[in-house]
C-alpha cells in the first residue's frame, strides 16, 4: 500500500513515537488524523498542514475512538481508512511487593492493562470494521494496522510485571489478528522499539539513559523517533509484512 494520497489514524500522535509517524506520513502525501488524550495534539495537526487533522480521545473509549475513525473516513473523501498507527500507551513501575512488605496496587495494574493491551484491542477492531468496507487494491489489501509493543514484552525488568504484560499481549494479538483479518485483505503488525528518546524516557535520570544507551550493541544511543516512523512506513508499503512483531532496538537485550 502506498502512503501518498491514503489516509491513516495515529494513535497517541501527540507526542513521541506517534507525533514523528504522524509528520513522516504526511511529509510522504498521505493524510492523516492525529489522535490523542493531550490537548497538545492540536498544536501538532496545525504544524502538519492540511492533510491533518486532530481528534482529542482516549484509546479506551468506544465513542472517542469511532469518532477518530470516522473523521479519518471524512477526511480520505471516499477512499476509506487505509491504516492505523498505534503508539498510545503508557508506562508503569511498580513491584509486586514493596520494600515494607506492601503488594502492589491492583487497580494501578489493571489500569496499564486497560490502556495498553484493552485499547489496542480497542483501536484494532474500529479500525478492522471500517477499513472492511475499503475498495480492495493491489492483492486484494484494505488496511494495515501497526501495533506498538515493547522489548518490555521479550525482556521485562524488576518493576514491570503490568508494563511487560500489557505488551506481551499486544504481541500476542499479532498473528490471530492478521489470520482473521486476512479475508478483508487486512494486515496486522506490531513494532517492539527498545530504549527511544521520547518525553517517555525524559522521567529517566540522565545517568539511567546513559547507561541504557552504552548498553545498545550498536548503533550505541537511543532511538530517535523518526526511526519508529521509517519502520512504520515500510510495513504500510511492503505487502508481505504481515502477522509479525519486529523488534527495533539495536541489539540490545536487556539483563
Ligand atoms: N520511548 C520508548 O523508549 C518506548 C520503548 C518501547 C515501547 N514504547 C511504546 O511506544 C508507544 C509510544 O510511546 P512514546 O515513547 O512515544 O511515549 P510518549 O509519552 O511520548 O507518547 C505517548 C502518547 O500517548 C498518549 N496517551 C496515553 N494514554 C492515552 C490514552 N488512553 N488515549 C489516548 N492517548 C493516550 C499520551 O498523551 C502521549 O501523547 C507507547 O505505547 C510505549 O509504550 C516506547
């Protein structure tokens, strides 16, 4: 599928990885609607021009994220939502038992859960119902959506058991996907960045980032977020990229 003249929805587009998709995108002619809960998703559409758009919503919410979906349709005049970028998430640290003997806090669990794994089952089956509608082009295809996990999924530290959960599942949603979808010539895809310099990792003190990057193989830094959003658009243009996670880390593996 080509990016120029399709239309495609950026989830948690504004910021990070999802504000950089949204600009590479729409810098290869494609439009796109940005959606996110900040309201700083505004100020991002305005910065891309025309071809953008912004929809304030939450990625846990039906309405919102019908709503998103719908001014992407509006927005493609009569071509249909042809993709999805998924990056809304969030991150949590906490152990299952504190340092006073205390267990976690359940609903700080089930929240991460709720916005990561829930959302994105979320976004995908909105996204599915409307891009089925689509013509089919080339090899029969409608719609990609690209779905963002974690080397968290893989290689989850102390701290992490929601966080790992939330992407692990995302991973696990990749192939029953794509097979379901594959009668609507639908593909399925999820993105496993390691350590990128997003407002994300700010919270992380400077020593902490340091380390992480001198701990990349190669090349040793964090990733940028354009190079998220290089490897999102190779999986919109390159058909045979279906039912799979790829990481995009550097090499690293953590301890
Ligand atoms: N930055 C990294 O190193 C890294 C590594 C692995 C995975 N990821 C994943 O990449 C994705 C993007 O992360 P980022 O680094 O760009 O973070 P970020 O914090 O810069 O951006 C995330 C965006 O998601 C939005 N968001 C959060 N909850 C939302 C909700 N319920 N509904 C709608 N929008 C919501 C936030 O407002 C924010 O704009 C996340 O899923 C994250 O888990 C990031």
């Amino acid at each position: 599928m080509q990016v120029k003249d399709n239309t495609f929805l950026i989830t948690g587009a504004a910021s990070g990885l999802g504000a950089a998709t949204a600009e590479r995108l729409v810098a290869g002619g494609g439009r796109v609607v940005l959606c996110d809960l900040s309201d700083a998703v505004e100020a991002h559409a305005e910065t891309l021009g025309e071809r953008a758009r912004a929809v304030r919503g939450d990625v846990t919410s039906g309405d919102d994220i019908q709503a998103a979906v719908d001014a992407a349709v509006e927005l493609s005049e009569g071509r249909g939502l042809a993709g999805v970028v998924h990056c809304a998430g969030v991150v949590s640290v906490a152990k299952l038992v504190d340092r006073e003997g205390n267990p976690a806090d359940l609903d700080a669990y089930a929240r991460t859960l709720q916005i990561n794994l829930v959302g994105t089952f979320n976004v995908m089956r909105l996204a599915a119902a409307a891009m089925a509608k689509n013509a089919a082009g080339e090899d029969g295809e409608r719609g990609v959506i690209i779905n963002t996990a974690s080397i968290a999924a893989f290689d989850g530290q102390v701290g992490q058991c929601a966080y790992s959960a939330s992407k692990a599942g995302v991973v696990g949603m990749s192939l029953p996907a794509a097979r379901e979808l594959s009668r609507h010539g639908i593909r399925v895809m999820a993105i496993a960045p390691g350590v990128f310099e997003t407002p994300m990792m700010s919270e992380i003190p400077d020593e902490a980032a340091q380390a992480l990057a001198a701990s990349v193989p190669f090349p040793k830094r964090l990733g940028k977020p354009d190079e998220f959003a290089r490897l999102a658009e190779q999986i919109v243009t390159n058909p045979m990229l279906n039912g799979e996670t790829i990481r995009l880390d550097g090499g690293i593996r953590m301890q």
